[in-house]
C-alpha cells in the first residue's frame, strides 16, 4: 500500500473520531475559557482595595450632605437671632408648587394645621422674609411672597433708618414708600422689617436698596428694593411659629 493511501485512511478516520468526540472536547473546552474570561471583568470576589474605595466614596457623600445641612442650619440659626423673637418655633415646610406655574403665584408648602400652621405666620428662607401664610388645611399651606401686591410691610433701613410702607409693583419689584426725605436713605443700605408693622418680627431682611426717587406727592421719597430672597429658586421655608399664635 503506498504512503499517499496510507495518509488517506488516517485523515478518514480522524475525521470519523472528531465528528464523535469534537462537540464535547470544544463544549468543556469553551466553558472553561469563557469562565476564565468573565472572571477577569466580573468577579465576584470584591478585593479589599475596592471595597475600601467604596466605602470612602459613601462617606465622602455623606459628609457632603451632613456639610450642607450644617450650613443651613448656621443661616436658619442667624436669622431666627436677627428677629430677636423670643418663644418662636421654627418648622421647615418644602415648597411642592407655585399656584401660578413654576416661578409665580403663592407658594404651596406641605404643612398644615396638623403640624401647628396657623394663618398668619411668618415666612423665612436663609436669605430673608418670604411671605406670609394667608390659608391652611391639614397637610399644606398657602404662602403669599411679599413680591404679590396684596402684602405690605413696615419696613426700615439699616443705615440712615428711614421708615417706609413696602409694596411690590410689576414684574415683583419692591418699593418702599412714603419715606421722610430728612432721613436721607443711600443706595446699598439693608431693608429690614420694623417693629412697627405688627405682624413681623423686627429685624428680618427683606432686601436692599437700589435707586432713591421722589415720590408721587413730592414731600417724601420712594425707594426700590431689591428682594433678599431669590423667589424663583425657593425649594423651602422656615414657617415662625410663636407659641402665643399656637395656642
């Protein structure tokens, strides 16, 4: 038999044996090697270098988020001393929307009677005065800014101490009005309420004067304000709650 004979019927009959045997050997054969290649991108065996790295990234979150409150509530804090309102009890109330869209309108805050709101309660964000809380039902409030032209407020400034009516006009702009023109208000001083008004504590920033004008009857001046409080970015408020109203 020749060697070209001899060669045929050995290629014959390894083919006869892979057709039998190949399926398994590749099967076996190419789970292994697929598990050794998913175990170099999905282990589950978690190294202590990335569990550490994950929990340092969980505490660096944490700590940011406790920062956060800390500072808020140093500028909570500093402004319920600037009213120097004794007996007062301060409630968060975040805002779940405006009754005219989303940056106009009254102010809807979800607290109500149920957490000791009460009709006429005052107000405040870190910044400054923000309203007042005109009507409540049981879970939620409605809070009207001092930029709507229903609110009124005695105001005075921080320098000269010029005494004034404050209102709001178009586009929520304040105005202080009806102030004497011997007090001599300056442009950049601190609006603040007056002990005056009756209905807000003394003290509470309201904004800061921008231009001096004479006002409509020529024997006082009129004064523009720039309100304290960004009322398009307001998420929340701190509603004052004295203990003489809650009762």
């Amino acid at each position: 038999m020749r060697n070209r004979d001899v060669r045929l019927i050995w290629n014959i009959a390894a083919a006869v044996l892979l057709l039998f045997v190949g399926p398994p050997l590749l099967g076996v054969g190419g789970s292994i090697l697929g598990a050794k290649f998913a175990s170099l991108f999905f282990s589950d065996d978690v190294s202590p270098e990335s569990g550490y790295l994950s929990l340092s990234v969980k505490l660096m979150l944490e700590n940011a988020e406790l920062r956060e409150m800390a500072a808020k509530s140093r500028l909570y804090r500093s402004m319920l001393n600037y009213t120097r309102m004794p007996d007062v009890t301060a409630l968060v109330g975040r805002v779940m929307y405006r009754s005219e869209g989303l940056v106009r309108g009254n102010l809807i805050v979800d607290r109500g009677f149920d957490h000791g709101v009460y009709s006429g309660a005052v107000c405040i964000t870190s910044r400054g005065l923000a309203g007042i809380v005109t009507s409540v039902d049981a879970t939620s409030s409605t809070v009207v800014p001092i930029t709507s032209p229903s609110i009124h407020v005695s105001c005075i400034t921080a320098t000269t101490g010029s005494l004034g009516i404050l209102g709001s006009r178009s586009g929520g702009r304040l105005r202080l009005e009806y102030v004497d023109s011997s007090s001599k208000p300056e442009t950049g001083e601190t609006v603040l309420t007056s002990r005056f008004g009756g209905v807000y504590p003394e003290g509470i920033v309201v904004g800061r004067v921008e231009s001096v004008s004479e006002g409509a009857r020529g024997l006082d001046l009129s004064l523009e304000v720039s309100p304290a409080v960004d009322f398009e970015r307001v998420n929340e408020v701190l509603i004052l709650l004295s203990e003489e109203n809650a009762e």
